[in-house]
C-alpha cells in the first residue's frame, strides 16, 4: 500500500523488521509489569498473550487472541514491539490484531486453531507474521503464505528443549540437504516436501531460509538458549519459561545475555549462576496425542 | 575488506571502522553497557575511528533523545526521536535524495528515527518530509534506513572511502 508516497508491508519490509530482532530474546508477557521486567532485562520484543502455554495446558478449555485491551496495556508500557497471537486460519483476529497496529502477528499453534485445514492468507496484510514450523517442508509452506519469520515450534508450556533441538535440527538439516541435490531433483524434492518449488530452489541455492529463523517451545535456560543458537537459530522465543520461574527478572536477564553471547561457554555459565528454580518440565511421554501442539498446523 | 562480529571491546582493535547496526536500541544498549562496549565505542570513536550507525545505531549515535532516558553513546551533536514514523504497520520503502548521490537512494524504513535537531559539527546528508534521516561528522555516518536491505551499495562505498578514508583498489 502507498500513503503519501511511502510503500508500506513490502516484503522487504516485513522480513527486514524481524532482522533487527537477531540475536535477540523475544519474551511471552500476560500483562504491563511483565512486560517492563522483559524490556528492562533486554528483550527484543514482546509476545503480549492472555495466558502462558504452561497455564493454557494446565486451564485446557479453548485459547484465543488476547483481549485488546490487554494489548494496548502492554503497547503504551513499553517502547520495544509488542506482538501478538491469532489462532490458526482466524484471519479477523489477525484483522483485529492488524488494527491495534501490533508490529507482529504469531499465527500461533499454542492458541486452539481455528481452521483445521488453511492458514491466514498472510501476504494479505501489511502487519507481518511470524509463524510455527517443525520441518523444512512446513517452513516454505508459511512463507509461500506470506510469513516474514519462522520460528522452529518446539513443544510450548512444557519446559523441555528436546522438541526445539529436533524441528531446529530437522529445519536445518533439511536446509542442507537441499544444498547438495542436483537441479533436475529439486522438483522432486519439492513434491516430498509438500513445499513451492521456487522457494526450494531459493534455498537450494542460498543455504539458508528467506527470511529469519528464530527457535521457541521448552526454552527454560540460559544453557537451553545458547543450545538453540549453536544449532542455528538467529534468535530464542522464551514463553512460560520466565514468567514460570522462581525469578524472573534474573532469569530474563540470564537468558539474553546467554542468547547475545551463546559461543562463550564462560558468559553462559556466569548468566546461569543462583537463578534459583527453573519452571518444571515435562516429560515429551507424559504427553498425549491430544495434549502436542506442535501438531497443530498444516 | 573482511567484515567481523563484535561482542567484545577487545576485539575493537585493529578494526578499520565499525557499523553499528539496527535492532532495539534500548536493548543493544544494555547490553553495551553491561558487555563494556559503550565505553569502548567511545573511546575507539574520540581516538578517530570511523563509525556507521544504521536505525537503532542513529539512536545510539545521538547525545540526546526525546523520549525517556537509555544509554547512549552520545558521540553526534544531535536529538534524536525514536520510532519516529510510527509502529511496523507504519514502516515504509520510499527513495531519498542524498547529499553527493548521482541519484536517489530506496530508504527501507523499519521502525526508523530521526534526527529532530542537530548542532555545530553535523552535516545533514538527507531529510525526508523534513526529518533529517542521514548525516555525518568528521568520523561518524549515520542512516535512518537499512542500505544493507538493498542492493544499492552507494552508503558502504560513502562510508569506506569518504568516512575511513581508504582509497578504492
């Protein structure tokens, strides 16, 4: 769109705002005191959400986007971006979004989907998406729709990295492998994938995603956050991580500054020192089918 | 030219300039504070080194801003307004004439500031709808836009030959 001459939500645009995010830890807040904690521990940016994915599991019952006025709350508390989450294929909660001027929508896979078989339309809009993937294949099927960042889902509100390390290592794996087939296999590939084959063959060529990888989902630790980077995330999505912990304020900090500072053993061991509890974690097994919400997203 | 990461103030010796790039202002200055870089920044700039702050590095550059108190480095003669056009949906491509440039330049604008007033020793490069959105000192560059998101490399060649005073081979 054009508005006195300024072209606005370009892609460029879009996919350039979640650069500047890189190296960063974007933090998941409920309310205005949680989000000055994460902005004054030094975070990227704000996940503002009604409930923490620890506490939408324990509740059950359906999630939805936030209450608007939660939002604004969290919006004039701090100067860093605030993002929010629409449901699965809810494109009027990411309208609605859109229209509180949020700089970020997480088409989010915590929240209870609302189609079970298409995404928003995101190159629609002139907010931009970030959306969930646990392979290569779901990555380009996001961007194709419009989404300017990924993030590799993990398994949220569990505390247990485990998820993460495998849809990190799936993503960037299937990076590489694209990065060693021939061109007469890319179509074939692409197919496998369920994946558009230009943006296979972008990858194929380039080695990397169009646009920022960032990691969430059982991030609990400075040590877990370091462990995301070194695989190959630009950045950490921290949810009930924090705001579940015995202190917050010191654990926000610890993980930002392990995130900034992930390849020194040394740094991420002082940041991790008398942090006191961590959120408690659950085991992938004692999960149900029902209870994953990595598989939500199609 | 070979470009480096850094994390430390060590690792600011023998460097023939230093970008400052965009991000949250707010945040990568705590963390320059907390990492020792912002003294180190200074120190390095007041000794002569050539310095490019891109967005949230114009933030940082400027001695003063409108909105609450952060670090800075506080090295240009000027203030600065944070977020100036407005959150991301308000973020914006738009061609700039600039100072010197056989031509326009595509300004990428992501939550950008700008520089409302700027003192003795600041040369305005580019103004857009009367904000100042580039300008320069002896030893320091400053854009409000991302010349890194684009192919046009006319600011890295300003800011290699005209900034750090190294001749094209």
């Amino acid at each position: 769109m054009a508005e006195n001459g300024r072209l606005t939500g370009t892609f460029r645009v879009k996919s350039g705002m979640a650069q500047m995010l890189k190296g960063g830890v974007i933090m998941d807040v409920v309310d205005a005191e949680q989000a000055r904690i994460s902005e004054e521990a030094g975070a990227v940016a704000v996940m503002a959400l009604e409930r923490v994915p620890a506490d939408i599991r324990a509740d059950g019952g359906v999630a939805r986007m936030s209450d608007p006025e939660m939002i604004s709350s969290i919006q004039e508390a701090v100067s860093i971006p605030v993002m929010a989450k629409a449901r699965i294929g809810h494109f009027v909660e990411a309208q609605v979004l859109e229209a509180l001027e949020v700089d970020y929508i997480d088409e989010s896979e915590v929240l209870t989907p609302a189609d079970e078989k298409h995404h928003i339309d995101k190159a629609a809009f002139e907010v931009p998406f970030v959306c969930g993937a646990t392979n290569l294949g779901e990555a380009l099927r996001r961007i194709g729709e419009g989404a300017a960042m990924i993030r590799s889902k993990g398994e949220a509100g569990t505390g247990n990295v485990v998820e993460a390390v495998r849809h990190m290592r799936s993503i960037i794996g299937g990076i590489r492998r694209l990065g060693v087939l021939e061109e007469d296999e890319l179509m074939s590939e692409a197919k496998e994938l369920q994946a558009p084959y230009e943006l296979v063959r972008w990858v194929a060529e380039n080695g990397r995603l169009p646009v920022v990888l960032f990691t969430a989902g059982g991030i609990a630790t400075p040590s877990d956050a370091a462990l995301m980077m070194q695989l190959g995330a630009d950045g950490v999505f921290v949810g009930s991580g924090i705001f579940k912990s015995g202190d917050p304020a010191s654990r926000a900090l610890a993980i930002v500054k392990a995130t900034t500072h992930f390849k020194d053993a040394k740094a991420v061991a002082e940041a991790s020192r008398g942090l006191g509890e961590a959120m408690v974690g659950r085991e992938m097994g004692s999960l149900s089918e029902g209870e994953r919400l990595a598989a939500r997203g199609w | 030219m070979e470009p480096v990461e850094v994390r430390e103030a060590e690792e600011l010796k023998g460097l023939a300039g230093i970008i400052v790039p965009g991000g949250e202002s707010t945040t990568i200055g705590k963390m320059l504070v907390s990492s020792g870089l912002l003294d180190g920044i200074r120190s390095y700039f007041y000794r002569g080194g050539p310095v490019w702050g891109t967005c949230a590095g114009m933030v940082l550059a400027a001695s003063a801003t409108t909105g609450p108190r952060q670090p800075l480095l506080g090295v240009m003669n000027a203030l600065v307004e944070r977020n100036g056009f407005g959150p991301q949906v308000h973020s914006f491509e738009k061609d700039v004439e600039v100072e010197g440039f056989d031509g326009p330049f595509t300004g990428v604008f992501i939550r950008a500031p700008f520089f409302e007033d700027v003192g003795p020793g600041v040369e305005v490069l580019s103004e857009l709808d009367g904000r100042i959105v580039a300008a320069r000192g002896e030893n320091i560059l400053v854009t409000a836009f991302h010349p890194e998101l684009t192919d046009d490399t006319r600011f890295h060649e300003y800011f290699l030959e005209e900034v750090c005073g190294i001749e094209r081979s």
